[in-house]
C-alpha cells in the first residue's frame, strides 16, 4: 500500500519540468534555434536543432557530451556545467509541443 506513494514521488523528481527548462536556455539560444546558423571554428558544424527532439535523445546527448563519450569542445563545456535537473528540465522543454511549432 506504501508502494504506490513511495514509486509517484521517485517519478516526480526524475521528470523534467518545461517550464523551468525555458528559462535555462538563453544560453542554448545563441547557437541552437537559429536556422542554418553555423558556428565556425576551429571546423564548421551544422549547430542541430533541438525543438522537436525527443527528451530522452537530448538528456542521452548531454549526458554523453559530459562524460566525453560525444566529442565536442563546445558541448562538452556547457554540458559539464549542467545539473541532471537542468539536463531534464531543457528536454522537457525542447521537446514539449509549443517548441515544435515555434521551430520552423
Ligand atoms: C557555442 C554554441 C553552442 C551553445 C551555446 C550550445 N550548443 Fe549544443 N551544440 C552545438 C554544436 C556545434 C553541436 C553539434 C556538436 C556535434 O557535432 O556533436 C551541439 C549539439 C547539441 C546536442 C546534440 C543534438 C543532436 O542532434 O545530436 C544537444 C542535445 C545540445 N547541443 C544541447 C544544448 C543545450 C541544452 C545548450 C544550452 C544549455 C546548448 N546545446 C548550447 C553548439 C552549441
């Protein structure tokens, strides 16, 4: 009979909250939102775009970029400065529906 209430409270706090992940990403938003936007060096990358992608693909990138298993200077710096929650309340964001349309 506890279980249920022990298991809903666990749940909450691994869940990402859009709300609070919009107001984390000023500094997403300089690279990441700008169509065709580039950045140049010391290659040229095609910044990809995050609106849209599922929250568990963008948690997994961030984690990934902050161990090193992904390799990018850039990515790797900004996620090393990312907590789990940050990480899950920007996917929540990046993946909710008002993101989606607003992306085009
Ligand atoms: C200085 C520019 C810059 C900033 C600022 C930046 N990014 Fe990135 N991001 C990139 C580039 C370039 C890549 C592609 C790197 C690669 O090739 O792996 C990338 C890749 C990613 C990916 C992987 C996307 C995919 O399709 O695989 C995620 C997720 C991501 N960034 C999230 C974020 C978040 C969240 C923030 C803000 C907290 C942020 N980025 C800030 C430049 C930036």
């Amino acid at each position: 009979m506890l279980c249920g209430s022990v298991g809903s409270s666990l749940a909450v706090a691994a869940e990402g909250n859009a709300a609070a992940g919009k107001t984390k990403t000023a500094m997403c938003a300089g690279c990441h939102g700008i169509p065709g936007y580039k950045v140049a060096f010391p290659v040229t990358y095609e910044v990809p775009k995050l609106g849209g992608q599922h929250a568990s693909y963008i948690v997994k990138a961030l984690q990934a970029y902050r161990v090193g298993d992904r390799k990018n200077a850039t990515m790797h710096a900004i996620a090393t400065g990312l907590s789990d929650q940050d990480m899950a309340d920007l996917a929540a964001y990046y993946s909710s529906a008002a993101v989606q349309s607003a992306a085009h």
